[in-house]
C-alpha cells in the first residue's frame, strides 16, 4: 500500500541524525556540568539566573502547542483524527532534531570549535522551526501520505532556516513571535504545495470531508491549547525582564479581542445568525499570529486590541469568501484554512511590525530601551527605527517569497508518483495508513436470517457478533 | 432566530474596549521598556526579579482553568459541548478586557496619571474576575441565548469588581484564592439568575438533558485540569516565596483528601455501590473552592487535610439531597450543580478563613510573618488577628449580598423577552445557535408497530426505551 | 456488587491520615511564614531563591502526567475509560498521602523533632511515588475492583519508599527520572501481580478488549502529555541550573528519536505497512523512561538520542512479539503492555545508567561538575565513578527484586474472594463499578428494502441517508 518506504526512511534518517549530532551538538555552558566553573567565572550569584528558569515554562507551553494545539486542531475531520494528531506527532519529532542542526549552522556554530551547543533557547528555536512544517500540513492533510509529509517537512526545515538567517540575521528584523518567519512562510509554503497537487477530482472524498460532533470538541482541544499558551509562543524568546512581561501582555489582549469579532461576523455569516465552529476553532487565533512581530514592541495595550479587532473579521471573512474562491479559481484546496489563519494574519503581522518599528521613538521606549528593543548594537547600532520598518517590510517579502518558490519545488517533488499518497476517493480516511478498529461506517451491522417462523436478527459489530435479537412474525 | 444581536453587540463593545483602552490602559513599570531604568533606579541585580518570573507559571495554570477547565467541565451534556465550550470562550474573553479595567479603576488607578499600569498579576485578577461568571453560567447553563450570556458577565464582572473592592480593599479581609470574592459570589449570582428565569416546562428538554459516554470523558478534562492547577489558583497572587509556596501545599493535600470522602460518597449514595460520574466530576474540586481564603494561612498540612475530607462529604450530599430540593421546593434549575461545587464550598471557604484567620498566633506565624501574611500594615497595622477573622466573616456576607441582590437585577433584565433564549422544548440543545453537521438524533433505536397495513417504525431516543425490540405483524 | 468496601476504607483512611499528618506532617522552612526570618539568617536576598521557583513549574507538569497523562493513556479501551480516568484519579490522591508520610519517614523524618518538614520537592516525589502505582494498574486495567486498586496502591507506596531508600540512599544510586525506582519497579509490581491473578477465561470479555475510534483519539490525549511534559518528570528533582537544564534538553532529544524508530517498527510489523496505534501511544514514550537514570548525566545529546533509538524499537518488538508470549506461555496478562513501556525501557534506563555513570570522568565533568552530578560528597566522597556504576547496577537489581517479591505477596492478597472483582465476563466493562448512561450498544440506521420474498436491512452510515426510511412489504 505505498507505506513501507517510510520505515527504512526512518531509520536511515535517525541514524543520520545520531552521527551529525555527535559530530557536531553539544550542550551550552548553561547546561553543561562546567556551569559550576562558568558561574564562578561571571560572577552569577544564584543558579536562577541560568537561562533555563526564564524560559523553560514558555518552553513547555511552546511545546503543548507543538504537540497537542497543532496535532488535535487538525483532528476535526471525521475520520481523519489519527493522521491529525499522529502524522502531527511524528513529522513534528522529525523535524525537531534536523532544526536544531540547520539552525545550529546557520546561527550559532562556534567558529572555533566547529560545534554547535544548544540550551533551552535552542530548543525552543527548534520546536518554532517544526511549526513552519506543521501550519503547511494543513493545507494538505487528508491528501498526502506520511512520507509525503516527511520529505515536505525536511525541505520545509531547511528552507526555514535559511529564510530566518536572511531575517534575522542579515536584515536584523525583529520576529519574535515569528509572524514572517514562521506564519507566513509556513502558510505559503503549504499553499503552493496544495496548489502544485491539486486534486480535481477530490470530490469523490467528499463524504470524509466533514466533522462529526465530537470529532469538533476535539478540535477544540487543539484551538484552546493553542491559544492560552499564544502568549508564551510570542514571549518564548523576546528579552528577560520587561521583554517577555510585555509580549504576555500584548498576546493576551489581542487574542481576546479575536474572540469577539470572530463571533461576530460568524454568526453574521450564516443566514440564521448561527455560529460555525470551523471560524471558532480557526479565526479566534488570528490575533496571536498578526502580533507576532510586535509582541515585543511598544505597541501598547490598545494597539493589541486593534490587532486582534481586526484580524477576527479578516480571517473569519477569510473562511466565509476567500476559502471558496481559493478553490474555485485558484485551485488551491486548503483543507484547513491556513490561508485564513496563518497566511493573511502572518502578513498583517509581518506589516504592523514594520509600521510599529518605523513609528518607534526614544521618547515612548526610552533611550536604552529603544536600543535593547530593536538590538540596535554592533554593526546596527545606527541604525534608524525608520530603516528599521524598512527592513521588517523587507523580511516579510523574503518569507513569502522562501514560500511560494520553496513551496512550488517541494511541490514538483511530491508530485513524483512515488510517494504512495492515497487515491482520490480515499482521503481524509485513516484506513489508509492506520490499522482502525471499526469500518468508517460506524455502529452495528444486521445480519437478517429466516429461521423456520422467525427472522433472526444477528447483531454484528465491527470485531464480532455480537448480540441476537430475535424477531417473531 | 434571535442570536443576530450578539453581532452588533461584540462589535460596539470591542470598539469601546479599544478606546477606554487607549485612554486609561498602559504597561506597568516591569513590562514597559523602561524598565532597565526601573531597575537601576531600584538597585534590582537580575531580570529574574520582575514579577512576570513569580507568577507566570501560575498565571499560564489559570489560565487553562479558565479556558479549558470551566468550558470542558461544561462539556458533560450529550448535546451541549459547543455551547460549553464555545459560550464560555466567548465571555471569558469578553469579559476579561472588562475586568482589567473594572479592576483597574477600583484597585489601581493612578491618582496622578489617571492611568491604570498592568502586569501580570492584572491578567491574573482579570482571570480571576472571570471565573466568577463562568461559574454563574454553570447554573444557567444550555437555558440562555449567549446575548443573556454576554449581558450576564457585563453586570457580573461590574459587581465583582465592586464587591472584591469591599472586601479586599474597604474590609482588608484575605482572599488569596477567591472563596468569597469569587466562588461564593459567582454561585449565589447563578443561582439566583437560575431563581429568576425558572422555566416550569423545562422537563420538555429532559432528552437532552443527560450525558453520552464520550461527553462524560470530555467533562473529566475539565475536571482534571481544575484539580490539578488548582494549587496554581489559590497560590497566584500570595506573597512571593513562602505564601506561594505553601498555598500549594494545602491545596494540594486538601484536594487529595476530597476526592477520597467524593468516591465513598457516590458509591454509597446508589444502591448498587456504584459511582456516579457526576459526583466524581464536581465534588472532587470542592475542596479548592473551600481552601480559597485559608490557603496561604498556617492553617498546617492536616488542616488543610480535614478541610478537603468535610468538602468531598458535603458536596456530594450536596448533589444526591440538596440540587433536587432546590429544584423542586426553591425552583432553582441549576445545570452544572454550582450550589454545591461553588456557594456552599465558597462559605465554607470563608467561614474556614475566618477562623484560621482569628486563631492566627505569633507563635506559630511569628511576628514578621503574621504581618506580612496579614498584610498588617499602613492603616491596618494595630489590627488583631480577632479583629480580622471579624472582617473576614463580614467579606463573606458582602459576597453572599452581591450574588443574591445582583443575581435578582441582573436575572430580571434577562427575563425580558428579547435576548433570544431557546424555548423550552429546545434547552440544552447546540442546534439552537450552531451549525451542527449531524441531527441531534444520535444513537436511534427503533419501535415497530403494526399498525394497518403498515408498519411503523418510530424513532425513540435511547434513554427513552432501550431494550424492547419487538416486531409483531 | 461489592464494590461497598471501598466506602469504610476510604474515610477510615482519609481519617488516619489527618491523624498522621497532624501528628509528623509540618511546613519546611520554605513555606513557613518563618521564611523571612530564614532569608535573613541564610542572607537570602530574594525571594525568587525559593526552592519553589526552581521546582514549581515542573511540578505541575509532573502533575499533568499523573492525572491527565497515566489517566487518559488508559482510555483507549471502548467501555473503560471511566475506569481509567476515574480509578487513575482515585488512587493517585488516595497514594500520595501516604506517600508523603512514607517518604518522609524514610528520608527526611528530622530526628530532634520527630517532624517531616515537606516542600514542593516533597510534592513532587510523592507524585513520582504513585506513578509507580499507576504503572501497575496499567497491567491489571479492567480485572480489578477498586478497592483491589486501593490495597495495591497501599502496599505499592509502601515497598515503594523502602526500595527508594535503599537504592538511593543506602547504594547511593542516582535515579532523577526514576528509571530504577519508578518504572522496573512499579511493572514488575504489576506485571507480577497480573501473573497472579491469571484469569484463563479472560476471552469471555473479548468483547469489550479493543479500542473504538473516539477512544484512541482520547488515549492519545494522555500519550501526549506524557511525552511533552517528560522532560520536566526525569528534570523535576535534579540539580538546580545546569542539571534540570541538561535532564531537559537529553530527554527531549531522546524522545524525539523514540517517535521515529516507533513509527518505522510499527509499520513494518503490518504486511499492509499500516500504522498501529497501540504502538503510537505507547512505544513513543519509552525513551523518556529509558533516560530516566541518565538523564542528569553528561550522556551528550547524540547519546541520548542513541537511548531513544533503541528504545523506539525494542518497545515496538515487545508489543508485536513479547506480550503475546507473555499472555500465552507465562500466563501473564498485560492489557496496557506497561512490560514494553515501563519495565523493559527501565531495566535498559538502569544499564545506560550504570554505564554513563562508570564511562563519567573528570575531562568530561569537571572536577566540581563530577561531585556535583553523583553527589560525591560527606560518607560518599572517595567512591570512584565505577565503583558508582556497579552500585547503579545493584540499585536496578533491587528495583527488579521488590516489584517481583512484592507484587507476588501482593497478588496474592488480591486474589481472597473478598475484594469484589469483576467475573471473567465482565471485565474491562465500566457498567460494572459505574452509573452509565448509555449501554454498549451503539447506533444504527437502515435501509429496508423488499427483495423477493425476503427483507433486506441496509446499513447505512449517518451521513449518507437520514431521512428516507421506508419499508415496502
């Protein structure tokens, strides 16, 4: 059934990994056992001032978000719940360990010894970088085999980390929440891909396309996870201190005020002012994509609540009439509206950054402020907040653009009928790739026999007979 | 049908969010980036010091509680869980943004700025805030319109802020984890609302009004997130150091304790010795909500105990005697069973307080810990311990006062006939304001009849017949 | 139907431990309000210095993986997750009384004043102290009674401490993530007491063995939160800074390469190359087991990717291969498989630990760093690092030894008729120990259509036919 290449993929993959890591990963002095020398050394009163006590909560939400927000969003679907959350689970493990090398290369080899040594904000780095991978998974969930997923999330690390080092590194821009580097990319990337394998003829899966209801409280799982711990995704690694307190505050505000205008313009979408539960589970974290960038900004309370305000009614309205004519005219099938919920909203975040940046002054931020906000130091340390919007502007270009070209090449590939991807009328169905204990059609078959006076009824379950009733005529 | 007027609604508030926002909100002096110079100016040696590294992971528990914990708990009703979940997300999120300045104005409102500064600890109380009129939905639960919803927690977050200033402020009574200013308000306002829209016809919904397997085991996610961050609840705002770290404790082993007398309970209460989901689901938590006030006291680690083991007791006798009474003598339809999870645990929570509060010695506190627990300072610094347990038992009836009295006004602009409630035939039921894939007819069974020539199959819910199954022709 | 006994034992229970927790329970010096005067005398300067800063945050994840992680893992069978979630719950509050009062006595008990002075480090182990229990119940899920649970979970907690004490203590084992002392001993505990209560009719209850879809989903639930919060179970209790850090970054690492070697076994083992979800929801969690010992060891990132390899696919084989074997020629029993998730990943974890630990040098650690890591310190000062690995080796042999010896005398208690359990046709059923709403039957539709003289039944799913429901005779 076209799934047994991802097994010696696997394998070889992991064995790879092993070899690379001990060629090059090493712990940081933060967590290697010299940290006892490297206290001393600086001074460091308390071991609470190791990096891991600030950031090692945002971690553990970042990773929820990873794991559980990311995997059961994607489990509304009828019956494709165990490729939700279990292709989720695998592609995210497999991308984490290829980010920490990439990103490592690109960020933080040590010149001298040729390693790479990684601490709490590595880890964090990496999970960031599996997300890119795991916002385009839902554009073609439902449509793709595993190791379709895999080959697109080991391209997508790699183009991730090439497009933040271009970001952050060279055009020095600000995205701690990675609304450009992360959303935007991650969106586009997806989008292209569904776009280069297009499925005229999906609709012959249609009757798996739906959700059930419960297969919807799942999700719901997911869109709250995801969204209580938005606040510690944007502050993960913003500065220690007033860096982070502030990027919480903003998140927090902004995702609230998503909430409300989602509602709103759902309600106003169905002719009976009824509530559609795929814009609750998908437009209410809008917010906390658009504020990516500029979490960490001077963007006051109120200008998160304007975000948010926003981004609710775009990315609602999104679902309700860009969605149909992505599909219609652009033939793009996005099964689960990233457009709507990263793409756009990575976009506008990717924008109020810039604005935000650009309309940055000394007087609002403080003079060092200003300076430890945008790390206007080394080779930056003249540089104007008005160059500054230029650049985030700039940085948000390069992610599309990493996007839409990456997305067409790994979408050629994954064209290739190589890679076992299911039939037309078999998606969105996990009997392809999972062992499922009950057929698709639910509950509990008859068998109905004539027995001399009586018709028997045989009531038989997915595993066996079960009962009997019996039926007199 | 009737929900079109949450739209303008959500809008018109969120805007005038924005705006009262932009006049009064602002970072406070640890999330704003002036912050390097807060710390110079006070001599502070390390980012760790900013409060957001005290209470952020506190903050982050309540947080899921709220969103997570309330709304899954809710989830228990076979066709309720979008409601359960989706409402509560709705005015959690509603509601907070006017807490913060509900609180703000009443609690932190700069005489010379005319500015309200946040931090972390204001998302807390907002939180907090919150919680209390998601507990009130509890009562009314699947037998409102989310309009009624959003006017609720309008007036409930109003009066809480109004009460919690008594009390905490005026009276200077403690309350660490909400007993009274949140639990026991939140209940009795619930309750009362639940007086004022009794719906005598309500029996016409009772097909809906049970749980399904599944949406017991969705409940129990709520549940388990409650107990288990609990201890982050009564610990968020205590004193940095011991008070947080010994409001763990106690909630931690007072809990434990509640469970046990909650199991032997339900299974005396059948006669079959079985246990009863409901109770396992509820009365489990008591024992937090009781603990709300005491909790950062030296109420000592058996104390806490003994509180958990009357809770576990009193709150499942609560669900088996004391919710039919007050439905079929006081007329008072209480869902979620909030009178005994909430009110009654609530009081007890604040009688408890009063007499920790009233046996405090310096003996056992010692003197620089009685004041600082007490907050035995400024104006309050000649206050008794006899004298506080005095105030304590006075913030109890405050919050008794403002639930009833508040739940009376507030339910009789609810019982105006334009919110859009559900008739009574259709309480509990999502299809009212969702768009719902599948009919709300789960799980058929069948009757067949004869009758004529023909014959009849009738379709029954499963709890009205289950096992006949009889076809005679 | 027996299940009564539980009611005496939990309040006399409840009762005995308010008795003891009065009589040796007390604050330590961190959460007592004395803490400011500790501060003073230890020239403390912040607060943030409280052990609980370092600790909490971990904890509350441990906390996570004993509720919601070990609960709902559980859930997978169709009619059983009440039991799971609700026993789960049961008896982790019940055991970690004990616990605290088990522990304490044996490792903190204060000689001069007869007092154990708890903190959240105490909390935390306690938690670890149940997952033992927990374990256990994995084995003998669905063919016990409560109370069985209860008995096992007194006993459990009790040979628990003692085994804890002597491998810790008296060997001077280091076991952080409890390798040794959690997981070899609590499934051998289980594993053991399974063999003894060996039901050669169990087949009667196939019926109600396997998963339904939903359930799966559920149990995925509890897998992922194990396996995102491991990290902070094999940190929780390690060294402030460098050794939480370190045990964070080996264990997130190792599970990663977990998940694919687990995915690439599992679709080998199908002819079809699907996936199994058994495998997805426990194999993936064997390397967190396996890193337990080692995990605050300088093993190095690629090593401890190495650990979660071999265990990805040695737990993988264990559920194709070794379980059936077990269940047919050792008679033993193991509906969750912990043989394959806890004690076989524990017995390896031992030996990766005995062997990090004899293979640790001074070039590697760093003089203070060596010292630090394995305690080197007061009666222990001049062990040798291979002297600690042979005491490593001995610590699993006494894991291994009191799960065996002591599940066997456990067992044997378990099996007096008196306890209540269920008959061997209706284990793995929650109707037994539970009010259930709904009975196991599920839900039907049909098509009846005349075709000559017989009357054919169609199934059809919910979603394609709703309406139509004609009978022709």
């Amino acid at each position: 059934l076209g799934l047994l290449p991802p097994l010696p993929f696997c394998f070889v993959w992991q064995i790879a990994m092993i070899i690379l890591f001990g060629v090059f990963i090493r712990y940081d002095e933060e967590s290697d056992t010299h940290w006892v020398e490297t206290k001393a050394h600086d001074n460091i009163t308390s071991d609470i001032e190791n990096d891991f006590y600030f950031r090692y909560p945002s971690f553990q939400d970042v990773h929820v978000m990873i794991f559980v927000g990311f995997g059961f969003l994607m489990t509304f679907l009828k019956r494709y719940s165990f490729g939700a959350v279990g292709f989720n689970f695998l592609i995210a493990s497999f991308g984490l360990q290829w980010a920490l090398l990439m990103q490592g290369w690109f960020h933080s080899l040590d010149p001298q010894t040729g390693k790479i040594f990684i601490g709490v904000e590595s880890l964090i780095n990496a999970d960031f970088c599996v997300a890119g991978c795991l916002i385009a998974y839902g554009a073609v969930l439902g449509k793709v085999s595993p190791v379709q997923l895999l080959v697109m999330t080991l391209f997508g690390v790699t183009l991730f980390a090439v497009e933040e080092y271009i970001i952050l590194n060279l055009l020095h821009a600000r995205d701690a929440g990675g609304s450009m580097v992360i959303h935007t990319f991650g969106g586009y990337y997806g989008l292209t891909i569904s776009w280069v394998l297009y499925r005229p003829n999906l609709h012959q899966s249609k009757r798996m396309q739906g959700s059930v209801y419960h297969s919807d409280i799942f999700a719901m799982i997911g869109t709250l996870f995801l969204w209580m711990f938005w606040p510690s995704f944007n502050s993960a690694i913003t500065d220690h201190g007033d860096g982070q307190h502030r990027a919480v505050i903003n998140t927090y505000l902004c995702l609230a005020s998503t909430v409300l205008t989602t509602v709103a313009i759902s309600s106003l979408s169905q002719k009976t002012g009824k509530l559609d539960m795929v814009h609750i589970q998908n437009s209410t974290l809008a917010g906390g994509v658009a504020l990516g960038t500029a979490a960490e900004f001077m963007i006051s309370p109120y200008g998160a609540l304007i975000v948010g305000f926003f981004c609710g009614i775009i990315s609602t309205m999104g679902y309700i009439f860009i969605s149909p004519f992505l599909e219609k005219t652009l033939k793009i099938q996005d099964t689960c509206g990233i457009h709507n919920l990263h793409a756009m909203p990575g976009v506008i975040g990717g924008i109020v950054g810039a604005i935000t940046a650009a309309a940055a002054s000394e007087s609002v931020y403080g003079k060092q402020g200003l300076i430890n906000t945008f790390d206007f130091t080394g080779d930056f340390k003249d540089r104007t907040v008005l160059t500054q919007g230029g650049y985030q502007a700039a940085g948000m270009c390069v992610s599309i653009v990493f996007g839409v070209v990456g997305g067409a090449i790994v979408g050629s590939i994954l064209k290739l009928p190589i890679w076992g991807d299911p039939a037309d009328e078999n998606c969105f169905d996990d009997e392809v790739y999972w062992e499922v204990s009950e057929p698709a059609t639910h509950h509990l078959l008859f068998i109905i026999q004539p027995l001399g006076g009586a018709i028997v009824f045989d009531l038989v379950s997915r595993d066996e007979l079960q009962t009997t009733f019996e039926i007199f005529i």
